[in-house]
C-alpha cells in the first residue's frame, strides 16, 4: 500500500502558458491547505467538496508565490483512486519548480517517472492494458522529450556526469577484484585513499548542485537592479547594455524618477534590467517615492550593480548604498573614470564586503564594459559549466538524484570513519552510480513493473 503522497509536473518543463502540479496521497489536501489561500486570504482548500475547483493563491511566507486555480479530488474520485489535489499555476520554470519544492518541503516526495499511473493500476483504478495505452500516447510526446534532454544533457554536464559515474565504478570494481583475490590485490591503505577520492567527488557534485540554482536563474533571466547615487551613470550603463537610448540621461541630479526596464541578454545569460531613481535623502515627493521604490527593487534582486560616481568624494548616500548591499551579489563599476577620481579603489574596498569584484568604467566613453560583463558571467558561471540555455540542470528531479548521489557518497566516508568492512563502501558506492546515472538516463531497474511504469513521464 502505498502511504506517502507524491508530486510532480504534469506539464512539459518549458516556459509554457500553463503549468500543473499533481499531488495524490493521504496528506495531499494537508498540504497544500498549508500553503494555499482563497482571494480571502483564508486558508480553507480542506473544506473544499470533491471535484471542484477554486481560485486563490500560492503563498509562502505570507508573501504570494503565484495566483492559482486548484482542483480539489477525494480518494476514491481521483485518478489514482487517493486523494488528489492539481495546482494551475502560471507556466515559467522559476514558478513551477518552486511551488513543487513548496510542496514538497511541506511533506510530499518527489514522485517517480509513472508513478501516478501506477498508483491508478496498483489500486484497481485501471488494468494493465489501460495503463499501456495511456503510455502509447504518451510515449510520442516522450521520445521527443527524450531527444531533447539527451540533447541537454550533451556537452559538459553530460560529461560531467559520466566522469563522475567511471571514477565512482572505478573503485567499485578495485574493491570487489580485491575481495576476489585478497593474495594479489591489498586493501591494507585503500581506505584513506578512498577517503581524499570522496572528498574530491562530494566537493564535484556540491559544486554542480550550485549551479542547478543558476541554471534556473539563466532560463528566467538574472533579476539585475543598477543602484547609485544620483548623477552616478546608471542610466548611461543602461543604454549601453541596451544598445539604444532607454533612458533619460542628462547632468541633473535625479533625473531617472520611476525604475525603468529592460530585457537584455549578455553572453548566454538573459538579465532582467531594472534602472533606478539615483538613491539619496530626497526631500521632492515624487523622487521621495522613486527613491523608495529603488531601495525595495534592490532589496529582492539576485544581481546587483552599484555605479559609483568616482569624479565626487563618497557621501552619506554611498553609505546608505553600501548598507543596502551587504550580503548580496554585487558588481562594483568604479565609474567616470575618465575624469579626475576624487576617491580611489583601494578606499571603496574599504568600505565593502571583500569579495566583491570592483570595475573601473567609463558609460560616457564606453571603456570597461567588457570587463564588466566578464565579472558577470564570471559571478554566475562560477566559470565552470559551459551554460547556454539549452545546457542546464533546471530539472528537479536530477537535482534531487545530485543529492542522492551525495548522500551516498558520505555515505561511503562515515563507513570508512567507522572502519566497516570494504563491502559497504560498494553498497554506496552502488547506490551513487545508479543515482548519477538517472540523471543521464542510464539507471538500472530489476523489477519489471517499475520498468513498464518508468516509461511514463513525470506527473503522469
Ligand atoms: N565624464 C563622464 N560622464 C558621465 C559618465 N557616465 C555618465 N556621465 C554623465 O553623468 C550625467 C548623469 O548620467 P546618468 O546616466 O543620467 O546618471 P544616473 O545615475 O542615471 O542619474 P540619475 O538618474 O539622476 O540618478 C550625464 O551628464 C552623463 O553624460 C562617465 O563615465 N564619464
Ligand atoms: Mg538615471
């Protein structure tokens, strides 16, 4: 019987007009009453009759995620015969993938490719048959699905993946030869050797785990808010990343009032621009307002660029900046640089968070731009995957198979710790092969109902 309750897309994992999320299980209905409000802002999904379905929100924090349509089913008037809840949210990636993490950190499991048609079959729902011409049709859609994520997953991260696999299948076979033939091959220091190999494989996979989350980011574009103190440049750089005259520029402090934005796309990373009212201590109303509105934009943005005017001495505004950045992903452009700096790098260091890459720019001669670009790309790619859009783990549940593989991994290394025999570093060792290779589609199924039933595709 199957007792735990299961989520996943329904929908095609691309940035569509729709997306559905299904979750079927006892604790469906808790769940998502957890994180669901009516236009009321009441949380009220469980007195919802069977079969109906409501408009409300998606909220998390008390902040609204997205605006939603639910369809509320009561075991046995479901699909999979259990009780079962579908969310209509709006269809990008950055929206679905959250709500389904939404969901599942308030206690559903990820559910296996088929798993909801299997739950249908293993509780008398539909027969085998059925099942099997639910798959048919299905399966068109699949093979097209599965030609682009082998088309994805082509390049480095494929490469990655299958380097990670060989390293892993490497030891196991060194371990089971020695168990085999203890008289030639020792164990004696294996397993320290073995130690450092899973340290270095844990530190890969941490690092491609990283980028899972900019991989998400790259599809949806990089919220980027360009902050400075009035008169800085920001609207300069705007237009130059722009390519066109967006923005008003002239020589009076405070001339950009509202935030202005802008789509742009530099190198293989989609930015979504957002240039600001100049910030300082304004006293007319309307700035008042646009100054507010820059705090609170640069508040929520994943990228930062700070434009310092380096032909004036740091002021009170600066500082006001600089306390409004702290902890965040920030590029410095030391701008005006080609006029006389009345402030140098080393003293803007100072005042800073130490990591933070500071650029020397001219948005009147267009000097530093590349340098600039460079520091971003540098900030998202951690320099490492060869991102384009079509490369990227956006995917939940290979990020999900990442972890697993790291589990297993440490696994391995308190085993070790524990001085255990050679024999359960396989087992786990094992367990990370085959948790890697999900990923790539190379995972290895023995029982045969699972085998039919991973054929469908998610949510199905
Ligand atoms: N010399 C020099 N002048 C610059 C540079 N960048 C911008 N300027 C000039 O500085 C003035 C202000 O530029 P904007 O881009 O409007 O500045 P802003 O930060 O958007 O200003 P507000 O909208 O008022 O906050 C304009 O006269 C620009 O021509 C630069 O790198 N060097
Ligand atoms: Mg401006």
């Amino acid at each position: 019987m199957n007792s735990d309750t299961i989520a996943a897309i329904a929908t095609a994992m691309s940035n569509s007009g729709i997306g559905i999320i299904r979750i079927s299980g006892k604790e469906s209905i808790n769940i998502v009453s957890n994180i669901y409000v009516d236009k009321n802002n009441t949380k009220v999904l469980n007195t919802y009759k069977t079969n109906t379905i409501h408009y409300g929100y998606i909220i998390e924090n008390e902040e609204i995620l997205d605006e939603v349509m639910v369809s509320v089913m009561k075991s046995p008037n479901s699909f999979t015969t259990e009780d079962t809840v579908e969310i209509n949210c709006h269809g990008g990636i950055l929206v679905i993938n959250s709500i389904l993490e939404l969901v599942i950190r308030n206690g559903a499991r990820l559910a296996q490719p088929g798993e909801f048609t299997k739950r249908a079959f293993l509780n008398g729902r539909i027969d085998l048959s059925e099942a099997e011409a639910v798959m048919d049709i299905i399966s068109s859609e699949n093979e097209i699905a599965l030609k682009n994520s082998v088309r994805q997953l082509k390049g480095s991260v494929y490469n990655k993946i299958t380097e990670l696999r060989n390293e892993i299948i490497y030891e196991i076979a060194f371990i089971e030869s020695a168990l085999d033939d203890p008289e030639h091959i020792s164990l004696d220091d294996y397993p320290e050797r073995l130690n450092l190999k899973m340290k270095d494989l844990i530190f890969k996979i941490d690092k491609l785990l990283s980028t899972t989350e900019n991989g998400k980011i790259i599809k949806e574009g990089v919220n980027t808010v360009i902050v400075g103190k009035p008169n800085a440049g920001k609207s300069s750089l705007l237009n130059i990343l722009a390519g066109e005259e967006k923005a008003i520029v002239t020589d009076i402090a405070g001339t950009t009032r509202d935030i202005i934005e802008e789509n742009i796309r530099l190198h293989d990373i989609n930015l979504h621009v957002i240039d600001t009212a100049g910030i300082r201590r304004a006293e007319d109303i309307i700035e008042k307002i646009g100054v507010e509105k820059a705090k609170k934009y640069t508040k929520e943005a994943d990228l930062i660029i700070y434009v310092v005017d380096s032909s004036v001495p740091l002021d009170e505004n600066d500082f006001d900046i600089i306390k409004l950045i702290e902890n965040k992903k920030c590029i410095i452009l030391f701008n005006k640089s080609d006029l006389e700096s009345k402030i140098s790098i080393g003293e803007l260091k100072e005042k800073v968070n130490e990591t933070i890459k500071i650029i020397k720019t001219s948005t009147k001669e267009n000097t530093g731009i590349e340098d600039f670009e460079k520091a971003v790309k540098d900030l998202f790619l951690n320099g490492e995957i060869n991102i384009n859009s079509d490369i990227m783990i956006t995917n939940l549940r290979h990020k999900e198979a990442l972890k697993e593989s790291l589990d297993s991994l440490v696994q391995v290394s308190k085993s070790i710790l524990n001085n255990m025999p050679e024999d359960f570093y396989s087992i786990d060792l094992m367990s990370a092969y085959k948790s890697l290779g999900k990923i790539i589609g190379e995972e290895v199924e023995e029982d045969l109902v699972n085998e039919i039933f991973s054929k469908f595709c998610m949510g199905k």
